[in-house]
C-alpha cells in the first residue's frame, strides 16, 4: 500500500507518506495473524519512521492489532457489525481512545 495521511498520532499537525507491506499468514501458520510494516516519511517530525505491528482475527467479527506507529506502541481491538467498523484504542498504551468507520 501507497499512501498519505495525518502525521503519527499524538502529532498536534503533520503529513505522512507512507509505503506499508502486509501478509495475512493464516494459510501458511494456521493462525489468522497479519503482521505488516512499512516506512513513513513524518512532516511533523521530519524524520524516516518504520511502523509496523500484526493483526489478529480474535473472534467472527472482532480483532485485535498491536502497533508500533515507528515512536510509540498502540494496541486497538475492532468489532466489525455490517458496514461498521468500531474501535477501541489503547494510544502509547495509556490513554484510550475511540474512532468509528463506515464503508459505503
């Protein structure tokens, strides 16, 4: 994946760029882990970061990641309900935090 968005979390402003690889191992481990990584370019800091981390399908509908965004660890657990997507956010392991995403 090839992309832009806001800087690392935490950033008060900033624009990143980023290249992300990721792979879905299920088939190859038998388990439904999806680890990825990648390097980003932070306007904000103005630094090379490489953020990484892996996916874990818990339960039909949920999941749990771990993620080092390339300065701080995050972890977030995501329940899916129809075209849904809510998510809970532990932020620098810390300070908790929610998003809600749609797909249309």
């Amino acid at each position: 994946m090839l992309g832009t968005s806001s800087d690392r979390i935490g950033t008060p402003s900033g624009q990143s760029f980023y290249v992300t690889v990721s792979k879905s191992l299920k088939e190859q481990l038998g388990l439904p882990l999806a680890p990825y990584a990648g390097v980003s370019y932070g306007t904000y800091d103005d630094e090379i970061v490489f953020p990484c981390g892996v996916n874990a399908a818990i339960l039909p509908n949920w999941s749990a990641m771990f993620m080092h965004d390339g300065a701080n660890p995050h972890l977030s657990t995501t329940y899916v309900w129809r075209n849904m997507a809510f998510t809970l956010l532990l932020i620098d392991l810390r300070d908790l935090g929610f998003s809600i995403g749609f797909v249309f």
